[in-house]
C-alpha cells in the first residue's frame, strides 16, 4: 500500500501573523499552495501574494506556490459571495469546475504531500480548500489524511 498523502489547509482570515507562521511551523508544512483567486488583494495583509513568500522562507523555511487553477472561477466565486447562489450550488460548481480543469491528475500526490492550501476563508466549512482537498482524497488512489490548521 502507498504512503498516505498527508494534506493541510489554513486561512490567514482573523489570525494574527505570528499565529498563522506558528500553525504552519508546529504541522511542519513544507509548502503553501496559495488557491486563492483574488490573492493580491491588500485587505490581505501579511498574506498578500506578493509579500507571502518572503514571510514563509524566512520565518519557517516553508515554500510557496500560487496556484490558480485551484481557485474558483470569478463567475462561482462572485454570485456566492453576492448571496446570490447557495453554498450547495457553489459546492457542486466548484467540484465540477476542477473535475473539467482535471484537478486530480494536473496535481500530484508528491507535489501536496505535507504542503498545505492557502484560502481567506476564516474556516473551512463553507470553503473551496476543503472541497478540493476532500476532491483529492476521492479521486487519487492513495490515503489522504486531511488536516485544517
């Protein structure tokens, strides 16, 4: 039997920076795959694309990836976050979205072993990196252990 993929997921969203790095750091994140589609956004804050890399090689050593063939599309994300389709619509959109975009056989299961995916959700609960993390761990033919930091 194959090794099982061991898959974070965090959100910087209400945490302070010293509490985000340290989750990171206490899992023993490798890498961050950054899924968010608007992920320059400066009500980011220490979490802006641009600046995030540099904060995660220094502080834990930990490297990033944007990845933006895992966000939601603009025409999901919008009319869900307008109240103008429902979660349950949104989570069979998105689910459909990376089944077209072959999520499950762009992505490697060694690419995402012990990295972890980057969302501005506060929780995962009604959150596309724990629809796709819960894709993966249906789709590939290995273990996945999915962990939310």
């Amino acid at each position: 039997m194959r090794d099982t993929i061991k898959i974070f997921t965090i959100s910087f969203t209400g945490s302070s920076a010293e509490d985000f790095f340290e989750r990171l750091r206490g899992a023993d994140v490798k890498k961050v795959i950054d899924t968010r589609l608007w992920a320059s956004s400066q009500l980011a804050g220490f979490a802006k694309k641009k600046d995030l890399p540099y904060f995660l090689k220094e502080i834990g050593g930990i490297g990033y990836e944007y990845r933006k063939e895992l966000a939601p599309s603009d025409d999901i994300l919008k009319p869900f976050k307008d109240n103008k389709i429902s979660w349950d619509e949104y989570e069979v959109q998105y689910i459909d979205l990376i089944h077209h975009r072959n999520i499950a056989n762009i992505l490697l299961p060694e690419e995402v072993q012990n990295a972890c995916f980057l969302c501005a959700c506060k929780t995962e609960h009604q959150c596309h990196r724990r629809l796709l993390a819960e894709y993966l761990q249906r789709e590939w033919r290995q273990p996945v252990e999915i962990v939310h930091l």
